[in-house]
C-alpha cells in the first residue's frame, strides 16, 4: 500500500499541475500524510532546474500551512483526530514522554523535526497540544521547512541526477549534522 501511494506521489510530478500538487502533499504531509513533499521536488527540480527556489518556496508555503492544520489539530482535536493519527505512525503510546519532552524542547523539536525526516506531522501536532507559543511556531516551521526545501533544491540544481540518490539515502544524516553543528554553536556562545 505505501509502495502504491509513493509511486502515485511522484507520478504528481510529471503533471502540468504539478505545483499545485507539489503544495497539496506539502500541507497535508505537515498534518497526516505519509510521504514527504521531497518525493515531488526532487523530480520537479531536475526537470526544471532553473526553477528550484519557486519549487523549494511553493512546497515551503504549503508545509508551513499544513503544519498550521496540524497545530490546529493537536489545539483543539488531540483527543480523538490527533491520537488518531499519532497511533498511525505508531507514536501514541508515547505521547506523556514526547509531551514533556516537548515541554522542555519546544521550537528545537520543530526545528529538528521540520529539517529531519522525522514525520513532521507529530511535531505539528504536539505543537498545538501542548500550547507552543503560535508565533514561535510559526517562525521555527518556515525557518526548518523553507531552509530543508531550498537546501535540496539546490543540491539538485547545483549538481543534478547524481545528487538524487545521496538526498534521498543520507537527507537524515545531513540535517542531523547540520542541527549539531548549529546547537553545538549555540552552545559555545552561551557558554564562552
């Protein structure tokens, strides 16, 4: 079955309204759906490589809005839609541990989340669940999602096919390191 919905995803970016799509699977990826906008971009971007920030923007837009729909759904929903989807993605059973966890993290679990393949949509719903502050939120989701977006678009356009398949197998690893570096910075500031 996921096999299926992958292959009809990236099937969207053959379409002329390909775009469209592209925000579509980005809103609801940042809310309960399971593949993520990259399987769009990546082929999007290397048949029109001069347009990879249009492409990185447009699907920043809608994950930034469908992370909105998800925060709204942990806000108001998290007992019955939001554990829904958390027991989709096999996450409910943690939700008191993420959820004091989350106390503590709050917009570097977004940040963390929003450049990881972590599934964004649990961060956008404990977002919302455990009142994270909206505009916080907000400003963390464009900066995580945007800076991811662009980042892989411009691999791609920088140095085309060969770089598909180091994005798509070690994407994790990247921004993992990326977020130490950036944290570890943090740090030596703070203390120094």
């Amino acid at each position: 079955m996921l096999r299926r919905l992958y292959d009809w995803t990236m099937g969207l970016a053959a379409r002329p309204d390909a775009m469209l799509a592209l925000f579509l699977v980005a809103f609801v990826e940042s809310s309960f759906f399971p593949i993520p906008p990259d399987v769009l971009i990546i082929p999007m971007v290397l048949a029109a490589r001069s347009r990879w920030a249009r492409i990185a923007l447009v699907g920043a837009a809608g994950s930034v809005l469908g992370a909105l729909f998800g925060y709204w759904i942990g806000a108001a929903f998290m007992d019955t839609i939001g554990h829904a989807i958390l027991a989709t993605y096999g996450k409910e059973g943690q939700f008191a541990t993420l959820a004091a966890r989350f106390e503590a993290w709050g917009a570097w679990a977004v940040l963390f989340a929003g450049l990881t393949p972590f599934p964004f949509k649990v961060i956008t719903l404990f977002s919302g669940a455990v009142a994270l502050p909206l505009p916080l939120f907000i400003l963390t989701t464009i900066i995580a999602r945007a800076g991811r977006f662009l980042l892989v678009a411009w691999l791609l356009y920088r140095f085309g096919a060969p770089i598909r398949d180091f994005i798509e197998r070690r994407l994790g690893l990247m921004f993992a390191l990326f977020l130490t570096a950036l944290l570890g910075g943090f740090y030596v500031v703070k203390f120094l």
